[in-house]
C-alpha cells in the first residue's frame, strides 16, 4: 500500500508538472502577467499642466487624464469592451478642458477598419472629444485618423481623407474660417500645426515626388509657400514668435526610387520667412544622416522659443539631436545636445530652451531619462540605471517630466518627476492588481557572444527561478522590425510588453529563454542597424541567429537536443528561415505573421515592401526566404496569423503552410479572424501565448 501510494504521488506529480500546475513559479499564468493597466505615452496641455493618456486594462481601452502638482488621474471614458478597438492620437485644448481622441483604426483600401471580434455592424475610425473635468459622455465629431485643437480651442482640425474643420462640441460656434474642406488643392495634405497667434494654418503639401511646406492665412485664404523646390519637404515648425518657419528638406524622387530601410541620404535645415515665403538653407547634413531618422521621430525638428533649430540626425553614426541657432549662416557646424555611443529617442522641449531626451547612454541595454540646458551643457541623468523610462513630456512651464517608467519587475507606469531631480511618482497604475506576480517574475541577465564574423551580439537571458535541477529545454527569441531594440524589462512599445511577459511566463514553466538583438535592429548605433546583406539580400542576421543557438547549447543547464525557437513579424521570419534550414538544430518553433517569401513580398501591398527590391535581387531574395528550403523542414511549427493585417499580408501564412503540409511536416496553426498584425484584443494575445505555450510544452517537455 505504501509503495502505491508513493506511486501514484509521483504519477500525479508528473501529470501536474506537465500541466504548469506544481511548484509555486510554476502557478503563474500569462494572463496574471498581463493584469496590470498598460498606458500609452502621455500628452500635454500648452498652456495648461494636464497630461492625458490612454490605458489598456485587460483589452478596454479609456482616456485618463491628471494635472500637476497632485497628478490624480480621472478616467474620463467609459468603454467597458475588448474590442480591439484603439484609442490614438490624443490631443488636449490649449486650456486643457478638452480632450479629442481617435477611435478605431486605419480603414484599408476598402475603407474598412479593423473588426477584430467580428462585431456584424462593423467599425468605424472617428474622432471624438471629451471634457476633461468628467462632465459628460464623448462627442462624435466626425471621421479621420487626428486632429488639431486650435490656439481659442473653439475648432478642431480633423485629418483623414483630407482637412476639414469642425465646431468642439459643447464649445459653441466654429469661427467663420472653420469649414468642411479647409484646401482643395494638387496633392494630399497634412495640417501641422496653427501660428501662435491661431490666424494661419500650417500644412505638408504631399504631390507624389516632390512636397511643399504651406501656410494657409484663415481670414483671407490665401496661401503662401515656402520656398518651394524640386525637393520633398517636411516637418515644418513655427517660431515662437511666428515670424519664421523651419522644415526638412530632402531631394525629391528620382524615376525609380523608393523608400528603403537600409539606405541613408543627406537632409537639409531651411528657415523661411513666412510672410514671404522666402527662404534659406541652415545645414547640410552629410549623406549619411538622414532617411531613417525622419520616419522612426514623430517630430524631427523642433523650434525652441530661444530661437534655436532643433533636429535629429545619425550624422556620427548615432541617432542624437543637434541645435542651430535660426540665425546662422549656412555651414555652420550644429552643437549636439546629446553625448556617448548611445541612441536618443523620444524628446521634449522647456521654455528655457532645455531639453529633456530618452536614451540608452550610460547602459546601451536600457534606457534612461537625461537632461541638458539650452548651451547644450553636459548631460544629467535623471533616472536610476536600471530603468526603461521613455516618451519625456515637460509640462507647468517645465517643472515636471511626465514619462513612462518600467524596470524588470515592474511594469510599464505613468510617472512624473520633479525636472530638478527626485524619485520617480508612479501614478497609473500607482499600485499593481493583486494577481500581478512581481516577486515571482526574474530579473534578465545581458549577455553578449560574437557571431562567426567577430560581430558582437546582445541579448537577454532568463534562467528559470527556483534552481530547476538537470538540463532544461531553451528557447531563442527573435524580434520583429527588425529596427527594434530588445531590453531586460518591460517595453514600452505594447506588441514587445506582451511578449516580454510571455518571456516570463516561458521561463516560470522551467525554459531557459534567450532574447537575441540580431543585426539589422536598433540602439547599437548606424552601422549595426544597417548591416550589409541583410534580410531579403542574403539573410546575414542569421549567423546571428546560429550564434545565439551555440550560445544556449554550451549552457551547462541546457539539453542541447530541446532548444526552440520563436518569434513574429521579422522574427517569425527567421524563425521559418531557422527550421527550414536548421531542423536538426532547432527541435520546434512558432512563427507567427512571418515573413516566408521575399519575392512576394517585393510586390508590395504591406510594410515588407520596403527593402525595395530590385528585380536583378529576385533570386538571392528567394534564397533568404524559408520557401525556397521546405523540402529540408522536418521540426514541428505553430504558425499564427491574423487574417487582417496590414503589415504582413495572410497570404504569406498561406502559402507556407500549403507548402509544410504537401511536404508532410507537422504544422498546426493557430488563426485570428479580423484581427490586426499587433493583435488589438488581450483575448487574442492570451490565446496566442497559451496556444503557443501549450505547443512548446507537448514537444520540449518542460
């Protein structure tokens, strides 16, 4: 009797352990990990110190807003679904008492926007305003994509399809310039922002290969250029005084060219008059500065109220921001405003002239908040090193940073902090749900291996907690983008929170999770994002790959015969390439919205087309692709795809699958109808990790 007892103890250990239901590290589930609110980056108020953003509670998705000093935050809608249905584009009146957002998504071709829980009267994408004190339920104003408050905040300018001009509901009468369609003219247009004194509208003009900076006068209608030339222009700012207006210039399109991922060019700084339209150059940048810059940075160029041309630029190698002052004469050399072999990403501007930037300066793996003076003086960090803090906005006349602020255990939080230094005031979430596993979660490791070419490689590890003994099935984890930047905490972009969670939930379950920063990504500088051969002109990001597979094989506590591999979008593309060329190495994968075939994707209708392949590349395109090595597949795969998505098109799903089931290799899928490639739904994202958990498990044994 003892002995079945003891039997069957184990029998139903075994059965338990299997099930992620034994030990207590074991007992975390994915959706406990994605129980706390995720906010997106904040907004401000001109002339006001509230700061608005939008939370992520499980899938529903409000409007939250908060004013200085005490920063209480106030939900100010009420949508109680998780309906995938987004919340963009948030813009607060001057006075802060209004607050337009955009819900829904981008319509396709066909107008339609995304409908990822097949609701049957279908979504709209609208823009919608409401008051910020909490009086009040939102107020449709109409179709498009984002908006304008004007400077009195008794308009909204709403792009979509074009511009109109719309009365603020509740705010009385729209002012007589205010009309439906604000410019009729060649082209397609993009407001960008009123004159300080809210009499002049300036617009981006875009006419195919060439874009003109305008300024439309409200009272007169009358428009006036600024020195328009056979270049593309973009990313225009006024002066604070309103006199003079600065843009980006570039050449305009050649027969033939298009945008590609991997290129740079040359950019210059103008400054015109705005009366007259007149206009000079400030800087020339050399050719290497520029193309990516000015597609990754919302605003790349800044007019600071001390009359300094503010810009980004990768002129050194590295993404910092450089000042000119308006008054310059061509040639001069622009100070730049951030020091070290670092990155600078999101910014914000005092009136004093100082500057406030996330970067990944005094630790490459993360990122921190710093601050430099108007004279561009040396940096000050302002946030502990082992933080990710992101997206800085000065607000009360610069007293305080609004920012997003997360490390390894804590998830991504609104914060603010006093711009004379202190300890970051998470406000939202101020504290965890109760189910949130903080103490139970590990902390990442960075490690760094050499690829076969003597390129230095960095990733994250994460060892499974309570010391598992015996050797322990791996799993390599590939990152889409590929400009993307991995780091050992919680991301603040949403699709990269998530799965840094999965990360944690794989790694509860008894895996040894590594998190490699291939080639072709960001924060290491110009050179490593551009890498030569990379992607569909030779796939060189995959010796990265094999690098990181020795890496885990030469653990002492991995089994080197139960290492997977998985990953989306870029990353599900090397997780097809890796099976299809290396099944003996790699025993499973999940693949989701990978790319299969570069030759499909060079015909173009989704993001993949922006490698801009050459018809003389077909052939090494085909050669980078899983397709053209099925017939060597044997490991098991999970392939995801939403049948909606923009970015990576089904087909490329389709046709992968179709291939790996003629050939006879085992293939299970897992299909999301209506839903987007970053997956809108927290249902989706639940379902996508458990499935993909479940997967792993029944092939790696963890």
């Amino acid at each position: 009797m003892k002995h079945g007892r003891s039997l069957f103890t184990c029998v139903l250990l075994l059965a338990l352990s299997h099930t992620g239901i034994a030990g207590q590290a074991s007992a975390i589930s994915i959706d406990d990990l994605l129980s706390a609110p995720i906010p997106d980056a904040p907004v401000a108020a001109a002339n006001a110190p509230v700061i608005a953003w939008v939370g992520n509670e499980r899938g529903v998705r409000n409007a939250w807003v908060a004013r200085a000093p005490d920063f209480a935050p106030r939900r100010v809608t009420a949508y109680g679904d998780d309906d995938g249905q987004l919340l963009t584009a948030l813009q607060l009146s001057a006075d802060g008492r209004r607050l337009a957002f955009v819900r829904g998504t981008n319509p396709d071709t066909g107008g339609q926007a995304n409908n990822p829980d097949s609701d049957p009267d279908g979504a709209e994408q609208a823009v919608w305003v409401v008051a910020t004190d909490g009086a009040g339920e939102p107020k449709r104003v109409g179709r498009g994509r984002s908006m304008l408050f004007s400077p009195r905040g008794d308009a909204l300018v709403v792009q979509g399809g074009g511009i109109a001009c719309h009365a603020v509901p509740g705010g009385g009468d729209a002012p007589a310039w205010c009309r439906e369609s604000m410019l009729t003219l060649k082209g397609s247009h993009r407001a960008v922002a009123f004159s300080p004194d809210g009499n002049r509208l300036l617009f981006v003009s875009t006419r195919g290969d060439h874009a003109f900076v305008g300024v439309l006068d409200l009272a007169s209608r009358a428009v006036r250029w600024m020195a328009p030339d056979f270049a593309r222009d973009s990313a225009p700012a006024w002066s604070a005084d309103g006199r003079r207006i600065a843009f980006l210039r570039v050449a305009g399109d050649r027969p033939g060219d298009t945008t590609n991922l991997t290129t740079t060019r040359a950019f210059e700084v103008w400054i015109a008059d705005a009366a007259t339209g007149q206009g000079r150059r400030l800087h020339r940048t050399n050719e290497q500065a520029g193309g990516f810059v000015q597609g990754v940075i919302a605003e790349p160029l800044r007019f600071s109220r001390d009359g300094r041309v503010l810009f980004a630029s990768e002129s050194d190698g590295w993404l910092r921001w450089y000042a000119l002052t308006a008054d310059a004469p061509d040639g001069s050399v622009p100070a730049p405003l951030s020091r070290g072999s670092c990155e600078t990403d999101g910014t914000s501007l005092a009136g004093d002239g100082g500057l406030v930037f996330s970067a990944n300066c005094d630790d490459i793996e993360h990122r921190q908040l710093y601050a430099v003076d108007a004279q561009a003086g040396p940096q000050r960090r302002l946030t502990a090193t082992d933080a990710i803090a992101s997206d800085p906005l000065l607000l009360d006349d610069g007293r305080w940073i609004a920012f997003r602020h997360a490390d390894a255990r804590q998830p991504t939080a609104i914060a603010v902090l006093a711009r004379d230094g202190g300890q970051p005031r998470r406000i939202y979430p101020a504290t965890l749900p109760q189910r949130f596993p903080r103490d139970a979660m590990v902390v990442p490791q960075t490690v760094r291996f050499r690829a076969a070419d003597g390129l230095e490689l960095h990733a994250q590890l994460l060892m499974p907690p309570g010391g598992h003994p015996g050797k322990r099935p791996a799993l390599l984890y590939v990152h889409g983008g590929p400009i993307r930047q991995m780091l050992p905490g919680w991301h603040p972009i949403d699709y990269y929170y998530h799965d840094y969670a999965n990360w944690q939930w794989l790694a509860s379950q008894g895996y040894v999770v590594l998190a490699l920063n291939f080639r072709a990504g960001t924060g290491y500088g110009q050179a490593f994002r551009r890498a030569t051969a990379q992607g569909p002109r030779g796939a060189s990001e995959y010796q990265d790959v094999l690098a990181a597979h020795a890496y885990l094989a030469a653990m002492a506590q991995v089994d080197p015969g139960r290492i997977g591999i998985f990953g989306g979008s870029y990353g599900g593309y090397l997780t097809s390439l890796a099976l299809a060329r290396d099944s003996k190495r790699f025993a499973v994968g999940v693949d989701r919205h990978g790319v299969h075939d570069w030759r499909v994707a060079a015909k173009g209708g989704d993001a993949t087309a922006l490698w801009n392949l050459q018809p003389g590349e077909m052939d090494i395109a085909g050669q980078s692709s899983a397709m053209s090595r099925l017939d060597d597949w044997r490991s098991p795969v999970l392939v995801i795809h939403g049948d909606d998505d923009p970015q990576v098109l089904f087909n490329q799903s389709v046709n992968l699958v179709g291939g790996l089931r003629d050939r006879g290799v085992p293939v299970e899928t897992l299909v999301l109808p209506g839903e987007h490639h970053f997956f809108l739904r927290h249902a989706s994202w639940v379902q996508v990790h458990e499935r993909s958990g479940e997967f792993l498990g029944r092939h790696l044994n963890p």
